[in-house]
C-alpha cells in the first residue's frame, strides 16, 4: 500500500516553547494510535527545529527554507549543512511565499534542490501559479516551466527521490481550495512533465503533493486520487488536535 504524506508547514508561527508543546501533545496520541501508511511532517521556524527534532519520535521535522551555497557572507541565511547538524528529515523549496515575498526564482529553487540533495536532505520542491495565471489558462505552462527551471541539471536518480507540491498560489490561505479534480489534473501532468523530461519509472516515484486550504474535512479527497501523495497543510496544521483530526481522516480513508 503507498504511503501518504502530510506535511504541516507552520510558516512563521510558533515559538520553541509553543512548538515544545505541540511536539508532546501530538507524539503522545499519535504513539496512542498508530497510522498505518502515514508520513507525518512537520515544518517549523528556523529557530524551533532543534527543540522540534528532539522530540520528534514518528514526526519528521523539515526546515521552511535554506541557502544554497555552503558558507559565506549571507547575512541572516541558514546552510544546509547546518540544518544537517540539526539531524531534520528535510526542507522546502520555492514556497509561494518565498517566490512572492522574496522573489525566489526557480533557477534559485535549483541551486537549493542540488544543495540539498548533496547533503542527502529531503527537498520539497513547491510549484503552483497564481490566480492570474489560472485565470488566464496558464497552469500548465508555469507549472512545466517550474518544473523544467527547478530539476535543471538533476540525475534521474536524485529526481526519483523528489517530493513535489503542487500549490496553486490562489488556494493557500484563503479557505478557496481547488476541487480534487484540479488538483488530480496538474498531478498527473506534473508526472507527464517528469516522465518528458526524464522518464516513466522516474514520473512513477516522485511523490507529489496538493497543498492549500487543506483541512480535516477535504483532507480525504485529495489522497483518494491517483497521482496525488498527500497533502502539504498550513493553516490547519497549526493547531495540535485539528492536525491530529486530519492524520485521522486520512487514516480511516486509508483503510476504506
Ligand atoms: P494553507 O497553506 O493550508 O493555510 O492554505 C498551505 C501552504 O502554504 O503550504
């Protein structure tokens, strides 16, 4: 049976005393009962991931962002090396937030893929258009360019072990999530994509994500399509017991 993702990504939210908490709580039920098939992550603040990672027993803890060059005079950036030392599973890439507010590009997200990849750190690569681009039946497009820009110059091999989000910009925080079958559709053309550019059994094992305005109620809509993995969850990861009340919804549609 495959196994689903979900990931929570806490942005800029939680202190190390609140993520402590969070950190108990949740580990506590989710050793009460267990989830088959399930990946669950967690991705904190810069300055919570030690206190978050030291508690984490079946939590995997993944960083929001890292620079892609190993050392030198970047003021205010983290390297991968020293997330490494933290002992996290991974990090995220390209967040729309980070396209948007600090104009990360995808030639950027690149240099960040191969970063992590070489200290053998899981990326999460996100992707996704804004509500003009979706407006104007430009999905597709951006998506491949995204796609195409972000995995220059990656070995298929490394690509296989890619973890795609599929974020369309529109749907995140707004409570206006896209219907399973938007989201079922750019999946399947992401594997498309990643089969054009390398190969089927690569398109095959990424593992690809819809992320935005996820919560306990749509959560199981999304993993029952086909090319969908899991979910990447913002707003509804936030708080323990609704984060547990979705692991829970995919649990039970799991076993279905
Ligand atoms: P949201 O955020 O679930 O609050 O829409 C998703 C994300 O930004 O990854």
């Amino acid at each position: 049976m495959k196994k689903t993702y979900i990931i929570g990504n806490w942005k800029m939210h939680k202190t190390i005393q609140e993520t402590i908490k969070f950190m108990s709580d949740i580990e506590t039920k989710l050793a009460a009962s267990p989830t088959n098939h399930v990946v669950v992550g967690v991705c904190p603040s810069y300055i919570s991931l030690e206190a978050a990672q030291k508690r984490a027993k079946q939590i995997h803890v993944f960083a929001q962002n890292c620079h892609e060059k190993e050392q030198g005079a970047y003021t205010g950036e983290v390297s991968v090396s020293m997330l490494k030392e933290v002992g996290i599973t991974g990090c995220l890439v390209g967040h729309s937030e980070r396209r948007t507010y600090f104009h990360e590009t995808s030639k950027a997200c690149n240099s960040k893929l191969h970063a992590l990849f070489a200290r053998y750190l899981q990326p999460i690569y996100c992707i996704g258009e804004t509500l003009e681009e979706y407006k104007s039946h430009q999905t597709k497009a951006v998506v491949e360019q995204q796609i195409k820009e972000g995995l220059a110059n990656l070995s298929r091999d490394l690509v296989q072990s890619l973890i795609i989000a599929y974020e369309p910009v529109w749907s995140i925080g707004t409570g206006r999530n896209a219907s399973k079958e938007i989201a079922q559709d750019v999946a399947d053309f992401i594997r498309n994509t990643v089969s054009a550019l390398y190969d089927e059994d690569t398109a095959k094992s990424i593992k690809i994500l819809y992320g935005g305005s996820v919560n306990p109620t749509n959560v199981a809509s999304y993993v029952s399509c086909q090319d969908i993995d899991g979910v990447l969850v913002g707003g509804a990861s936030l708080d323990a017991d609704r984060f547990l009340e979705l692991i829970g919804a995919v649990t039970v549609s799991n076993s279905i």
